[in-house]
C-alpha cells in the first residue's frame, strides 16, 4: 500500500473514509436498534413487554368522545317576549275584573277564561245567579285595599323564572345532547347565556310550580284556581334548538377529550408465539419498541452507534483489502475513491427509503451496486462491495439472515454474469438471470422460514421483477456510470478502437509507419492479454493509441524513416534522448485534447515506464570513454519519466511494444531467435523493477512471453523460396 500512500495524503483519504463511515451510521441510525418484527414473521416464542408502556386506546377514546358529545348541552334560542306578554294581559285582566260594576259590565271571553273547571264530570254548568255571585266574590277580594298590588306581584314573581330561561312543551327529536341541561341563550340580549335544567323548562313542571305559588301567595284559593286556569293553557314555548350552534358546542367537547390509552406493564404478552404477526400486534411492538427506546440511557446509544461504525469500517477494510489486489487505481486515485465512497452511501440511503420487508424493493439500489461495481471495478470487487453493503443494511435495517440472502444473491448472481458488456441486451441478459436466482432463492428461504407457499411465490415474483428492473435501468445508466466512474465497457470500447477516430485518422496521415506499429502492436498484446485472463480489447485500443505522440515529430522515429534519413546523427544524444520521450509527453496531451478515457491515457504515459533510452544512453556513455572532459552521464537522465505501468494490461503492453520494435531488426527472425528475443526483453523490465505496480506474477510474464512467441512466429514464419523468372526480351530486370 506504500506506492498509494505516497502518491496522496493520508489524512485526506482517512478523512473522506471516517466521513463516509459517519454518514452510514447517520443514514442507518446506528445509535438505535432496528425494529425486529414484520408483517407476516412467525416469532417462535411469546412476545413481551420489556418496559412498562401505553398504547392509544382508539375504542375508548371514540367512546370517550362519543360521550362528550352526548354530554356536551345544547343551545336553544329564548324569546321571553311571549311570557311577558302573557304576564301583561293577565295583569290586565285581573285590573278589568277588579273595576267591573257588574258581571254584564265584563267581557264574557274574559270571564270565561277565568271560570272555574267542573269539579266533576257531568256537573251541570252554573246558573248566571250562580256566576253573579262568583263574580261578586271575586271583585270583592280583588277590591281590597292592596290585594290587587299583592297579585301583580306574585304574577311577577311566578313568571320571572319563565322569562328568564324559557318553555319548552318536550325536547326536540333532534335533541341529541344532554338530556338534563341546555344552555339558554335569550335573543333580547346576546351574550348572557344560562345554563338550566331541563326539568325547570317543561311546561308541565312550570305549570305545577304556577299552581303551588298562586295557592301560596294570592289572596284567596279561589282566585288562585282562576288565575291558574286562565294561565294554565296559555303557557307559551319560548324555546327553540339552535343546531348549529349546539354542533359547535358537541365539537368543542369533543375536542376537549383527551387521547386514551391502554397501560401494558413490564411482562404483559404483546403476540403470541408460532402465530403470524398481524396488524394489531406489530401497533403493539412498534409502541412497547417505542418506549423502550425512549428508556434506554444516551450512553447505550453512544455505544451501539460506536459498534456498528467499527463494524462499518471493518467491511470497508476488507473491500479496501480487496480492491488493492485487484484494483489499486481506486485507493490510489483521490476521485475514484471519493466516487466510491459516494457510491455505497447513496446505494445504502437508497435501500435504507426503499426498505419494504413486503415488497423487497431495496434490492433495486443493491442490484445497481453490483452491476456498476462490475462494470467499473470488476468481478471479484464487486462481489465484495456488494456483501459489505448487503452486511450494513442488515445491520442499519434489522434485517435477518434469510433478508439479507433474499438480498445478496440476486446482487452476487448480477456481478458474476457481468464479465463483459459488448452488446446492448448484456444487460437484460444479466437481469434475467439474477432475476432466476432470486426467484429460486425466495422458494427455497420461503420454505425455510416458514411461508406460505402463496408468499414465497409472492416474493419470488417480486425480486424477479426488480431484477429485471434494476437491469433496464442499468442499460440507461451506462453512459453515466461510464462518465462518472471514468470505465469504459467492451462496447464503448469498440466504438473508440473504431479506425475512423479523429486521432487513429491523423496517425495515419502524420505518421504511417508508427500506426502500422500499433496496429501489430495490438494484435500482439491482445493476443498475450487474454493468456492471462486480463482485460484483451482495453489493451488492444490502448495500444492503438499509446504511440500517437510521435505524430508531432514523426521523422525522428525508426518506423518513420526513409533509408538514410536519420535525424539524430545531427543531435547530441541527450537531446536525441529528449525528442524521443516527449512522444509520450505529447500523446497524453493529445489524447487530452480529443477527451480520451483515462484508462486510454494510462497507456500512453505507461507504456515505457521508467525504462532506460538504452541506444543514446550508451552513444552518450561512449563519447564520455572516448572523451575525458566531457560531461558525466546522468542515467536517469536518459530514463522514461513514468509511471511504471499500473495494471496488468499496460505492462502486457510495455513488453509487447519493445518486442516488436526489437524483431524488425533480426536478421534471420527463426523462432529460436523470436523467443531469445523476448525473454531477454522481458527479463530486463522485470529485472529493471517494471512489474513491480501493476501485480503481474512470474507465471503471468511467463503466459505473455510463450504468447508473444508464438504471435510473433506466426508473423515471421518462413515462406517457400521461387526461382527468379528470366526478364522478358526489351525489358530490363
């Protein structure tokens, strides 16, 4: 890891990673436990309560409610004119009667309405003597000095209680509230409101309470059976139900009512072993869960969220572990790395909203990790990334081992068939069969855990359906995740090595000779690349452009020279030196410049590493033992400036590239010789500490050499000699 080390800072890298691990747990809220429970689980055991908890009792509370409402008193409008007026007349009729002369002298409908009832049924009416005298008795005792003032006042008296809250003959049908008190509300004067009994406003309870005040209070028994008779029927109902208003007052109450709640003490059962979790039951958990939480003390906290970000950090160290073997450039690269990191956070907040342990759609997010970590990382990488984040999920989500199976291998299935993307429907290929891996995974853990057969082929469909799904969006991301992650697919590699490129285009015209180079050098390389299992078609196009520098000074090149025409012989050979490693110099901005991928620049600034310019090295090492007083020679003066090649495919490319330069000068190229050739060559870089970046093993230089053996025999292999044929006559030879 010291070549990565060296090549950024620590404390960034460290810092981004410490970043990352805290946002996880910020995302999975890694300082309290996940919820344990689902619809449809089976708990084996009986569920109980940890701490004492309340749950909302919905009954109660609409009971509770409904009972406010009943309870609430309703408003009735009060007009108390009508008793006034009643109070007046009687008033008034009683003054007439007092005044009369004679019973001629009355109005007989007054008269009459004061008449006594028949003290029996069938008692003969009496005679107008009778009523003569009756009438008599009356005047005299309403006569009497203050009598008359005695019954103004107890009329007063008796019907203050009615003007001041009303009559009603019986309660409304509508009447849905209290029944034992209302709430009066006079329309002469808005504002005061009372609140009385219901029994006080019956007319048939104020009637009997006008007869017990007449008989206490007026003169004598008989005008009080007079004055009560004349009342008695002419009571009025001065009451009115306000239904709006009393709608408002039963909303009031209503809303008055507190939430209530059922009380479950520390061991109370909450669900029932070896019995599906229902509705009811997960409220309870969720609320016993809830509270238990709200109990626990901060320090537990602080330390369940310290364990799972140590966990975190020790997944990433293995993907870390992982990724240097197999990978280096993303923990060498700072963008890369930071791409990376980026990558898991927003797949596990991506899984962490989509998380439905019923619908299972948080295997969308997970399935775009491992097809992107395949595409941009590789096989293996992406196998790993794709268990690490399916290991925080399950800890940031509570999800149990068949969850995270029903997670990962659908994820697995989707890295492993991704070797490759050289055609467009690769994708879809791919989805359709991690979508048969999840289908036959949730069957078999469906079994396991003990669905139904209903609900395992439920999830099954479900998983299918997101694989193909996570697939399709894959095919539209590709660009992107091309862009972003600076990979190239098999497919948008063909396209680049296409001979009609701009750049390939130009070589041709600038510099023929060195784009015949390439294109042997590619097939070469290519060739070797694919004995050893790597990457054949990058190496290929690298190699048809890692040489497009030397279209800016062609001529100072070998495979660009006419027969005499050597530049160099004018130059001194550290400047020759110069000219001939700025090619690489000038590729890289080139390719720049026509915004080639990354991976494509690689190669060019890679593909001599730091090797020695070996010709003018030992012209410059000659002239200085032919000549005392010349200039020390400087070797790393003449060296390439690097980097050495950093993976496998680029120093497939070095040794390739050196191999064919050097054959073009054999004499006699049998293949004893080819073969000399190329191990010489690859025994120098490997001496020279090449290799020593890119992880390529002795077996493997072993591999490229046999296979560029053998290309380059095919190449050079004999031909069968035909004689010279005889000039025609007149035509010169």
């Amino acid at each position: 890891m010291g070549s990565e080390l060296r090549r950024g800072s620590v404390v960034v890298r460290l810092s981004l990673v410490v970043l990352t691990l805290l946002g996880l747990a910020a995302i999975t809220r890694a300082w309290r436990p996940p919820a344990e429970f689902h619809a449809g689980q089976t708990p084996l055991r009986n569920l109980t309560a940890r701490v004492e908890f309340k749950q909302p009792d919905d009954k109660a509370t609409d009971e509770a409610r409904d009972l406010a409402r009943r309870l609430a008193t309703a408003v009735y409008e009060h007009d108390p004119a009508r008793v006034t007026q009643l109070k007046a007349r009687v008033v008034n009729e009683l003054s007439e009667l007092a005044s009369a002369e004679s019973l001629d002298t009355v109005d007989p409908e007054i008269w009459a309405s004061y008449a006594l009832p028949p003290p029996a049924e069938g008692t003969p009416a009496p005679t107008p003597e009778q009523e003569q005298e009756q009438f008599a008795k009356l005047r005299t005792v309403l006569s009497e000095a203050g009598q008359l003032d005695a019954a103004q006042a107890t009329l007063g008296e008796a019907f203050a209680p009615l003007e001041r809250h009303g009559l009603m003959v019986r309660l409304p049908p509508e009447h849905e509230a209290n029944q034992k008190q209302i709430q009066v509300r006079r329309v002469d004067s808005p504002g005061f409101d009372a609140t009385v009994e219901i029994s006080e406003t019956l007319v048939e309870n104020a009637t009997r309470q006008l007869q017990r005040t007449f008989e206490q209070k007026l003169p004598s028994l008989d005008l009080a059976a007079r004055v009560f008779n004349r009342i008695r029927t002419a009571l009025p109902e001065t009451l009115k139900l306000d239904p709006i208003a009393t709608r408002a007052e039963q909303d009031r109450a209503e809303a008055e009512v507190v939430t209530q709640y059922k009380v479950f003490p520390v061991g109370s059962v909450l669900a029932t072993g070896s019995k599906m979790l229902d509705e009811a039951s997960l409220k309870l958990l969720d609320a016993e869960r809830s509270a238990w939480l709200h109990a626990r003390s901060s320090w537990e906290s602080v330390l369940r969220f310290v364990a799972a970000t140590a966990l975190y950090g020790a997944l990433f160290v293995v993907v870390a572990f992982v990724l240097r073997r197999h990978d280096r450039g993303v923990l060498s690269r700072l963008p890369r790395l930071v791409t990376l990191l980026a990558t898991v956070l927003l797949t596990v907040a991506a899984m962490t909203l989509a998380n439905s342990r019923e619908w299972r759609a948080e295997a969308i997010p997970l399935l775009l990790l491992a097809m992107t970590a395949a595409v941009a990382y590789g096989r293996i990488n992406a196998l790993v990334m794709s268990a690490a984040t399916t290991l925080i999920a399950s800890v940031g989500l509570g999800l149990g081992t068949y969850d995270a199976v029903l997670l990962l291998g659908p994820a697995s299935a989707a890295a492993i068939a991704l070797d490759s993307v050289r055609t467009r429907s690769k994708l879809l290929i791919v989805g359709f069969v991690a979508a048969g891996v999840a289908a036959a995974l949730a069957l078999c853990v469906g079994q396991l855990a003990g669905l139904s057969l209903l609900d395992a082929t439920q999830t099954a469909v479900r998983l299918a359906l997101w694989s193909v799904i996570a697939a399709s969006l894959m095919t539209c991301l590709l660009p992107l995740v091309e862009r972003v992650f600076d990979v190239q697919t098999d497919l948008s590699l063909l396209e680049l090595g296409d001979p009609a490129h701009p750049l390939l285009q130009e070589l041709v015209r600038r510099a023929p000779g060195t784009y015949n180079h390439s294109i042997t050098v590619a097939s070469l390389a290519e060739a070797a690349t694919e004995s050893i299992g790597g990457r054949a078609l990058l190496t290929r196009v690298g190699a048809y452009f890692h040489d497009i520098g030397k279209m800016l000074k062609p001529q100072y090149f070998v495979e660009n020279q006419s027969r005499g025409d050597n530049r160099h012989q004018s130059l001194a050979p550290a400047m020759s030196t110069l000219v001939i490693i700025a090619h690489v110099k000038d590729g890289v901005d080139l390719a720049r410049q026509h915004h080639l991928p990354e991976r494509i620049i690689d190669f060019i600034q890679q593909h001599h590493g730091t090797t020695l310019v070996e010709y003018f090295y030992r012209q410059a090492s000659s002239r200085k033992e032919a000549d005392e007083n010349a200039a020390a020679v400087d070797e790393s003066a003449f060296r390439y400036p690097g980097p050495r090649p950093q993976t496998k495919e680029a120093a497939v490319l070095m040794i390739a590239d050196a191999v064919e330069s050097a054959s073009r000068v054999l004499v006699e190229p049998t293949p004893a010789r080819i073969e000399s050739l190329v191990e010489e060559l690859a025994h120098k870089r490997l001496v020279d500490g090449q290799f020593d970046e890119c992880g390529l093993t002795l077996q493997e230089v072993s591999r490229v050499c046999d296979s560029l053996v053998k290309s380059l025999t095919a190449v050079y292999h004999g031909r069968v000699k035909y004689p010279e044929q005889e000039p025609s006559k007149g035509v010169s030879a």
